[in-house]
C-alpha cells in the first residue's frame, strides 16, 4: 500500500498535476504518526500508511486553499465525507482538490489500547493490521489483539467510504466490517434514559474536568472560522479562566455550530488531553438531526445542512 501511495504522489508531483500532497508520516517515536506535507517527489518515501494513521487530514486543505495549484489528500473513507461539507460550506474547491482514497481495515484507539497491553503506547514500537487482530510489538515481544478490543469507536459502524467520487484510490474502498455487541447509538440512548437532572449532571461532571485548551477546537475540519467568538475581547464571551459553567457554554456553542456538519470524524475526543468523551455529545446531535430532519453530513454536495437554511415563508414566528 505504502509503495502504491509513494508511487502516485511521485507521478502526480511529477506530472504537475498537483503542487503538494498532505498524508501521513513516522513521527518521533514507532507508536506516533503525525501528518506530512510534501512538496517535491524526491520527498515522497516519508509518506506511509497502517493502523495508526488516525488523523482526519481535511483540516489542512484550508491551509493550501489560497494556492495556485492543487494540493492532494490522502483520505480514510469516513474522513472523506469532510470535503464534502467544506465544498458545500464554501471554503474549498474541489476541482482544486486532489482526492486519494486509501482502504481502510481499522484503526487503532491508543487509549484503548493501553489499557488491554498495560502499557503506555510509548513502549509499542509497531502495530501491525494482520486481517481480524493487530500484532503489537512491545520491546522485543509481540502480542495478538483482536481487533474488537483495540478499535477506535467510529469503526464498528463504517458505513459510508464508497459514497465518494475519489480522483484516486489505492484499492477497493469498502466498508469496514467486525461485529459489535453494541449498537451505533447505544451510548446516546443511555444517556437519553436518564431523568433531564442526572443528565446534567453527567455533562457538568466531564465539563468541570475541561481546561480549555481548545485542542478539540483546533482539530475540528468544521471550525474554520478566521475568529472564533471564544476570542473575541469585545464583546467577551468567555473569561480566559476555565471555570465550569464557562466550559459548558464553550461545548454547547460549539456543538451546535457542528450540528448537521459533524461528520463523527471523532478527532476532538481523540485530541482532548482529559479525556472528556466528546464523541457522546456530537453523536447525541448527529442522531437528532437524523431523526428531526433526515439528513446525514457529508453525503451530497447539493443538499444544505438543515442548520444553516431557511425558507422565506418558514411559519416559525422567530423569523
């Protein structure tokens, strides 16, 4: 796969089909993959592929945006719906895209995978996709992991890689599939079942742990905004401090500007340094604007989040 993808960023660089490639790289330790930005084909064998490639890349296009040329994006199929959003929202062209899907079997959840080896994911010097399980090399040991143990949770339920027109692919691009005791909004329900109290109390409970750092906020494909209202001095919505209710409304605002273009990419709960299970309170809204509106993010490029629309004879007498 790696040789494949080396190969095409070299023709592509080459050719001058595109001016520079956004994918993946070793970073400063076996366990770390970080993304890369190459920019001339000599440079194209930094470039690799597996099962710790988490990060949705989309983020970066809106850097390249003002470029004369295009710029390739080596994409998962669960990240792709992303470009959709960002074409629909405006903020890129995707004629000035170069798309390349790559097959995806999973991808490792590194906290999760800390808590079954025991170890902290500094001492894993490779991970390896053999099929139905993982093989984890810890020092000079390797150990078998099924993959149902170790899997970032937006793998269970891959649905949608095939539903986008790549320039590219790297093999067949098709659902991910592994069985799970759990349903896709298992999670959500149970949190829906709790008395409207308790429910509160849950969310100001994870959100007293939030220190603000915004990482969830920078990682979003979907925050792009050149200033963010949580900057603003005038007028000042929020005090630099991070105090509970303060965090709270920074969450909340943030969900629902993401209602309706939240892919459940699931970057921000992988990026929080506190572990905050953000995924919960974006999938919660990703159910309700299913239900209420019949929409799901990131499928075509002409249908309008339900969010940012309205009808000039809508009957709701706020408008």
């Amino acid at each position: 796969m790696e040789d494949k993808l080396q190969e095409l960023v070299v023709e592509l660089l080459g050719d001058g089909a595109m001016e520079y490639f956004i994918g993946y790289r070793q970073g400063f330790e076996p366990s770390h993959v970080v993304p890369c930005f190459v920019t001339d084909k000599s440079e194209a064998d930094r470039l690799i592929w597996g099962p710790l490639c988490l990060q949705n890349l989309s983020k970066y296009v809106l850097q390249a945006r003002d470029l004369d040329g295009k710029v390739g994006l080596l994409v998962k199929g669960c990240d792709a719906r992303a470009i959709v959003e960002l074409v629909k929202q405006h903020q890129i062209e995707r004629d000035k895209i170069v798309v390349v899907g790559v097959p995806c079997e999973g991808q490792v959840d590194p906290r999760k995978m800390e808590q079954v080896l025991g170890v902290s994911m500094e001492q894993v010097t490779d991970v390896e996709d053999a099929g139905d399980e993982f093989l984890v090399k810890v020092g000079g040991e390797v150990s078998k992991l099924g993959k149902e143990q170790v899997l970032r949770d937006k793998c269970f339920y891959c649905k949608h890689p095939t539903s986008f027109d790549y320039d590219y692919t790297l093999g067949e691009v098709q659902p991910f599939t592994i069985d799970s005791e759990s349903e896709e909004y298992d999670a959500v329900e149970k949190l829906e079942e709790l008395p409207l109290e308790e429910r509160r109390a849950y969310w100001l409970k994870q959100f007293e742990r939030c220190i603000r750092c915004n990482a969830c906020r920078e990682v979003c494909y979907g925050c792009y905004c050149k200033e963010c209202i949580f900057d603003r001095t005038d007028p000042r919505w929020l005090d630099r401090t991070p105090l509970p209710r303060e965090n709270e409304i920074y969450h909340l605002i943030r969900a629902v500007h993401l209602a309706g273009r939240c892919i459940d990419c699931g970057e921000c709960e992988r990026v929080c340094p506190v572990n905050i299970p953000l995924g919960r309170l974006y999938k919660k809204l990703q159910k309700d604007i299913a239900e209420l509106f019949d929409y799901e993010a990131g499928m075509e490029y002409d249908t309008v989040p339900p969010l940012v629309d309205f009808e000039l004879d809508d009957q709701d007498p706020f408008l």
